[in-house]
C-alpha cells in the first residue's frame, strides 16, 4: 500500500495563538485605543509627564510636593503674579494621588482626538481649553470676591490639574461624531458635569468644567468645517513627461561618457 507524502509544515512561534486572538474582537478593540509613541505621542508623552509627577508627590517630602503645587498654582495670586508660569506648569499635576483614571480619561478623550486630528492640533485643543477655562473659572472667583460673596481666601485656594484640558478634548472629539455618536456622547459628557457640579458645589470647577467642555465643542466645530487637503494620488506619467525624462537622462549619461 503506497502512503500519502505529506509536506512538513514548520511549526509556529508557541503564542501564535495569543497574538492572534488580541487581534480580533473586543482585545483587539482595546488594543487599538492605546497610546504608542507613533499614532499618539502628544498623548503618551503628557501621561508619561502626569506619571512621574504623581510617582514624585508621593514619594518626595510632603511640604515639598506641597510648595511646587502652591508655585504651580493657577489662583488668583498666582495669575496675576506669575501668569505664565502658573497657567504651564498646574497642567502638570493630578489632583489626587490616584494616576490611573487619568490614564482611560487620555486614553478614551485625548488619544482619539489625536488620531482623527494630529497631534499638534490635539494639543492645541487641550492648552486652549486649559488656558481659557482657566482664567473664565478664576476670573468669576475674582468677581465673587470683589462682591463680597467670597472671602478673600478664595483666591489663594490650590487650583491644579489637567480636567479642562481632559473636558475639551472630550466636547471636540464629540464634536468631530456623526449626528447619533455625538449627540450621545455630549448628553453623557453634560450629565457628568452636572453631577460634579451639584455634588461637589465648587465655584471654580463648577465654572472651568461647562466652560472647557463647551470650548472643546466650538473647537470641534471648527476642526469640522475645516477642509482637509486633498491626497495626492500617484499614477502613470503622461507619455510625453516620460518621454522627456526619459531624453534628459539620456543626454545626462551621454555628457558623462
């Protein structure tokens, strides 16, 4: 009885399997959302800088870490005093010493912004709805002193943290939806703000949170209507522009003979 050759199959790597069932299905859906250097580096970079700063307050002196977020400050001392310095350096620091919601707060918001509209443009958004809110949530503070309706301690109170940047990324990247996506998206983005604002019953969040998620819409918005270049698309050459590449060739080979 003859027997059937069979070719030799050289076997696969032993995760052959694992790799490919990350790359299929709900794994593969996270997978896709993660920062890496090349599709988000704005992203990676500013969770990169949040992680060392977090790892950094609670390992460093408390009064330490105390006195660089009282620098880093964005009340209204602060603004006035050093504007410049405050307004850079209170992104840089969480408010709380938990990173990891930050993490699937850059990962859902900023990350997608970056891959739909590059990462300069994402961190436009993100320093401008810092920037802004900033100033408008300092500037009623300002105004509720000036009344009387604050005591003049509410300007000296430690305002940090990388929330309006988060928010108006979100109200952007909303922004950029369909009609269905974005509709649901802002509806749950506004619920949430709610929420922190009746909870937590803070004049400057419950000013900075609206302000930084309707700034991201309007930032959005722009990004929208604006068009984009369109892409070039390489073909076949006219005959004639080859023909006289062709020719130019020719007579440079010719000079060199």
């Amino acid at each position: 009885m003859t027997g059937v050759r069979r070719e030799s199959v050289p076997p696969g790597p032993p995760y052959g399997g694992l790799r490919l069932g990350l790359r299929a299905g709900p794994a593969l859906w996270v997978l896709r959302r993660i920062p890496t250097p090349r599709r988000t580096p704005f992203t990676l970079a500013f969770l990169v800088t949040l992680g060392t700063t977090t790892v950094f307050s609670r390992l460093a002196d408390p009064e330490l870490v105390r006195h660089l977020q009282e620098l880093s400050s964005t009340d209204g001392h602060n603004l006035l005093r050093h504007p410049l310095r405050a307004l850079l350096l209170s992104g840089f620091w969480v408010a709380g010493p938990v990173w990891m919601p930050y993490l699937w707060a850059f990962a859902f918001t900023v990350a997608p912004l970056e891959r739909r509209v590059g990462p300069a443009r994402a961190a436009g958004v993100f320093a401008a709805g810092h920037v802004l809110a900033t100033l408008l949530s300092q500037g009623v503070v300002a105004a509720a002193v000036r009344t009387g309706r604050l005591g003049p301690d509410a300007l000296d109170t430690l305002d940090i943290g990388v929330s309006y940047g988060v928010l108006a990324s979100l109200g952007a990247l909303a922004a950029l939806l369909p009609r269905p996506g974005r509709l649901l998206v802002l509806a749950g983005a506004g619920l949430l703000v709610a929420d922190q604002v009746v909870t937590d019953q803070d004049l400057v969040t419950g000013v900075g949170h609206p302000a930084a998620l309707l700034l991201g819409v309007l930032f959005g918005s722009r990004l929208r209507r604006r068009p984009r270049p369109p892409r070039r698309v390489r073909g076949p050459r006219p005959a004639g522009e080859r023909s006289r590449a062709e020719a130019s060739r020719g007579r440079a080979v010719l000079d060199r003979a």
